[in-house]
C-alpha cells in the first residue's frame, strides 16, 4: 500500500535560541509555520504565500534556504498518513502576528517539544542537536 503524504513547506524561524511555532485554531499542536501547496505552486510560491497568511509579514524570497525534510506520522490522523515537513529559513519584513487561522505564536525551546506533532519533535531534535536552540 502505497503512503499517503501530507506535503507541507514551512518556515524555520529562530530568535533568542527559540524557534517560532504557530498554533492553528481548534488544534492541538504547535507547528512551524507554513501550510500546503495549492496546484501548480512552487515551494517558494507556497511559503511566500502562507507566511503572509499566517504570520502577516511579508517574506523575501531571495533569502530562502532549504534547512531540510522531515517525514513522521501525521498528528491525529489515521495510521499510515505521513508528514512530510519541507523547511527552509528566510528573511521577511514587519512583525510576526497571528493571522489567518493561527490562534497564538510561541518562541519555543527544546523543552517544549511536548507541545508539537511527531514530525515537530524530529525538528527539535534537529535544532538542538545543531545547536539552534536551547
């Protein structure tokens, strides 16, 4: 049986040794911000697009860079549904506030991990294995 995917680009945005995590309306995790392609989108195109969405500033996508990708089960959904978790850093203008869908924005540390997904808890992983955050 073949994987199904959830393909989703995101924003890897450090500040203070803290990573900056969104955390949609009627859920249950954080995430780092960023969302789904729609048809035909680029992954610049997407984040450029979800950044502005979610996060209300303006993203420059010339600064983009791949941080890396990573794949875990899908928080609450059924067994077998996969995130793949596409991440880059990059600059952008103005002030992150919450927009869209978010409800709230967090600087996290890697002792909160417990409040994200599995795919969230390899990134923390990640980050503080690279020394990113504390």
């Amino acid at each position: 049986m073949a994987k199904i995917f959830i393909d989703k680009i995101t924003l890897i945005h450090i500040e203070n040794r803290r990573i900056l995590m969104a955390l949609s309306r009627g859920k249950d995790a954080y995430y780092t911000p960023g969302g789904k392609r729609e048809t035909g989108e680029s992954d610049a195109q997407t984040l450029v697009r979800e950044i502005k969405e979610e996060l209300q500033v303006e993203l420059l996508p010339q600064t983009m860079k791949h941080y890396g990708t990573f794949e875990a089960q899908a928080h609450g959904k059924p067994a077998g549904v996969t995130v793949r978790l596409v991440c880059y850093t990059a600059e952008f203008s103005g002030h992150p506030q919450p927009g869209a869908e978010i409800e709230s924005l967090a600087y996290c540390d890697y002792s909160q991990r417990d409040i994200v997904g599995p795919v969230g808890r390899l990134l923390f992983e990640d980050l503080k294995t690279k020394n990113l955050i504390d």
